[in-house]
C-alpha cells in the first residue's frame, strides 16, 4: 500500500511537472508569434512604404527624364542642326581690342592658288616729275617733303632771264599787231571812198598778216614754257611788273615725296634730278613675280589676293597686266595689278605677298582656314550678328593652306570673323550662359 501510494504521488507530480512545462511552452510561443507578427507588421508597413515610396520616385525620375531628354534633344537640335542658339556676345569696343577683322563670305579656288612675292611701287599713272621749263635762280621754296599739294598751287618762283626776253617778244609782237590793224583800218577806208591805192590797202593787210603770225608764234613760245599769256600785263602797262618771275606749278594733286630744288640754285631747263617729285599713292602697282611653270596658268583678269603682313585681312582683286616679256636679269614674268589704296596701307617700297587665282581653278564658296574653330567635335564660324557673334556649323570640303570649301552652313556675302576665331572660342567656353547664350 505504501509502494502504491509512492508511485501516485510520483505519478501526479510528473503530470504536473508535464503541464508546467506545456504551459510555460504555450506562453513563450504566444509571446514570440505575438513578436514575429508586430515584425511582419512592421516589415509589411516598411515594405509597402519603400514601394510606395519607389514609385514615387520612379514616377519623378520618369518624369523630370523625359523632360530632361526632350529640352536636351531639343537644344542638340537647335544648336548643331540648324546652327543657331549659340551666341557670343561682345561690343564693337571689345570686338576691336581683340583684333577681330570681318570679312564677307566670297568665291574663289581652294586649289589653284599660286603664291607669288610682290612689290608694291608709285602708280606712273599718278607721278608727277617736276622741274622748270626755263632755266632760272630760285628766289623761293614753299613747300617740303611730306606736304600735300593741289593742282595748280605755287611749289618755288624763279628769276628767269629768258623767261623775259620770251615775255618781251610776245608783248613786242602785241604791239605790232595793234599798230597794224590801226593801220590796215584807215587804209581800208581809204581805199574804199577810192583816196588811197589799192596796193596801199593790201600792203596794210599784208603787215596785219604777219603781226598776227608773230603774236601767235610768241604766244606758243610763251606757253612751252608753262606761261599763259593772260597772265601777261597788257601792253602798255607799268615798267613795274615783272618779266622775270616764273612760277612752278603742281601739275597734279598728291604729296611731295622728294624736293631737290634749294633757295639761290640755278635750275636748267630739264634738270636732273628734278627739282620735285609729286606722287598720288591712292592709287598703287602692285608687281608680282611669276616663275617658270607658272607663267602660263595666269591671265589678265584672274583673281588675286594680297596679304600686306601688317595683320590686317587681305585686299581682294584682280590682275591688270601680265607682261609678254621675260626678265633678262631675273628670268621670271610679271603680273601687274593696280590697287585703289586709300589710308595708305600700301606703301611703294613694301615686299607683300600675291596669292593670285590660276587659270585651271575652280571656284567655289570658301573662307580662310583661320576662320574655322571646333566647338564640342562640330566645324564652326563665327557670324557677325548685332550684339556679337552666332556661332555657326559648316560643313567644309577641299582645304589648301590658306581656304577651306563651305559646303553648307554660311552663304556669299554673310559677315564672318577671319582672325583671332580661337579668341571667340576662348569666350564661348568661359562657361558664361543664359539660355543657350554666351555673354
């Protein structure tokens, strides 16, 4: 009995125990489901929050990318298409201080341009040598080397002895003429009422004749010299007036290049070297070398280009004259080509450099290769515009040393910069813009 009752309380506490254990396990477990579903919660809350919030953002990514894209491809199009929307913005000052020349968009040959050394002279077409036609002492200069003179102004006035024995003989002549129209009148009236005879009459025409043949003679001899006779004092006037001054005159406008005549020297007739040399240089020969196998590639009329050296853009024209004959010293041609030179940019004496258009080339559209820059991979020019400059893509074809071929993007006559292009680069790229612009 007591075994029995032994195992039954061992029994009852093992049952126990066993629901102990089974009831602290149910806790645990309702405790930690309780855990790992406020976690799922959480989790569930934070996931659908991150997609909520992905979307979002996806959505805005979506939509500020296709904006984006399109201005961007918009932009490409606007600025590289058509060439336009890119400006660098620079004031005629600022413009200037660079050293910016412009020059018009024109045709000529890429290829074919012959290089040719020049040398500019004095137009002989606008030379005046001037010395006296009559020897004499010069009592007066009035002008010096450099001063610019009119037609017609006083350059020296000369005592000339024979200048006053042909002044003498042209107003002894005079006299005589008038004696003899006096005379041939009264015997005209004479021999018509029949008082006088008819020879008297004709011996009176005869001296009238040769009055006239002596005045008309003096006359010329007078104006060989350079005199007019109306300048002559009329006969009878004054012992005064001088028969001896003579005036040298300027035969043409232009500038005193060399004076040789001094106050108190005698001047002959003809002197060597003259007593001044007047020169126009708005008008300059502009003679250019031509070599061997070159001599038959140019014309008279063929376009030709010169670079002076002085940085300046190039002065366009044609040649005048290309001499048939060949240098004996230097055996090459020459090519002539008459420059209209106001400013004096040209001056006789400066060696420039002739770039003149051979007979086999072919124009075409082009610009000097000092006008191309590259901007962002793309071929541009620089376009004159009101407040600076459009930047501007071409396409370019054949290039020679000095021009490149426009096939596209500029046309004939349109304004473009030819130097210092870099220097407008360097402005584009400063990184100053305001809607596509550069200031």
């Amino acid at each position: 009995m007591t075994n029995f009752k032994i195992k039954l309380l061992l029994i009852t506490a093992s049952v126990l125990a066993v629901a102990a254990c089974s009831q602290e396990s149910q806790d645990h477990q309702e405790e930690h489901g309780d855990t790992v579903a406020q976690a799922h919660s959480d989790s569930a809350s934070d996931g659908h929050d991150d997609d909520h919030g992905d979307d979002d953002h996806g959505d805005d990514d979506h939509a500020d990318g296709d904006g984006h894209g399109e201005d961007e491809h918009d932009d490409d199009e606007h600025g590289d298409e058509r060439g336009e929307g890119v400006e660098v913005h620079l004031s005629q000052h600022q413009i200037d201080e660079l050293g910016i020349v412009i020059s018009p968009v024109a045709r000529g040959a890429v290829d074919g341009v012959i290089e040719l050394p020049a040398e500019v002279g004095f137009d002989q077409n606008q030379l005046a040598h001037v010395s006296p036609r009559v020897s004499g002492v010069v009592r007066s200069v009035s002008v010096a080397e450099g001063n610019r003179v009119e037609v017609g102004d006083v350059l020296a006035v000369l005592n000339s002895r024979p200048l006053a024995d042909a002044k003498a003989t042209y107003l002894s002549a005079r006299a005589r003429l008038d004696l003899a129209e006096s005379s041939f009148q009264r015997e005209e009236r004479l021999w018509e009422r029949q008082i006088s005879a008819e020879q008297d009459f004709l011996d009176a025409r005869r001296a009238l004749e040769e009055a006239r043949i002596e005045v008309r003679s003096a006359g010329q001899q007078l104006d060989a010299l350079g005199i007019d006779v109306q300048s002559l004092p009329p006969v009878g006037a004054s012992s005064d007036v001088s028969l001896t001054r003579y005036e040298l005159a300027a035969p043409i406008s232009g500038t005193i290049i060399e004076r040789h005549a001094v106050l108190g020297e005698v001047l002959e007739e003809g002197a060597q070297p003259p007593a001044f040399i007047i020169a126009n240089t708005d008008s300059v020969w502009v003679d250019a070398a031509i070599y061997g196998a070159d001599l038959g590639r140019l014309r008279a009329g063929a376009t030709a280009s010169i670079d002076a050296g002085d940085g300046g853009p190039p002065i366009e024209s044609t040649i005048d004259f290309v001499s048939p004959q060949i240098g004996e010293r230097t055996r090459t041609g020459r090519a002539r080509i008459v420059i209209n030179n106001p400013g004096d940019r040209l001056r006789p004496g400066m060696f420039v450099t002739v770039y003149a258009t051979a007979t086999d080339a072919l124009p075409t559209t082009r610009v000097p290769v000092t006008a191309i820059q590259t901007v962002d991979g793309e071929t541009v020019v620089f376009v004159r515009s009101e407040d600076g400059f459009d930047v501007r893509e071409v396409r370019i074809g054949r290039r020679s040393d000095r021009y490149a071929e426009i096939l596209s993007g500029v046309e004939v006559g349109e304004r473009i910069a030819v130097t210092e292009a870099f220097s407008l680069k360097a402005e584009l790229q400063k990184g100053e813009f305001d809607d596509g612009h550069a200031h």
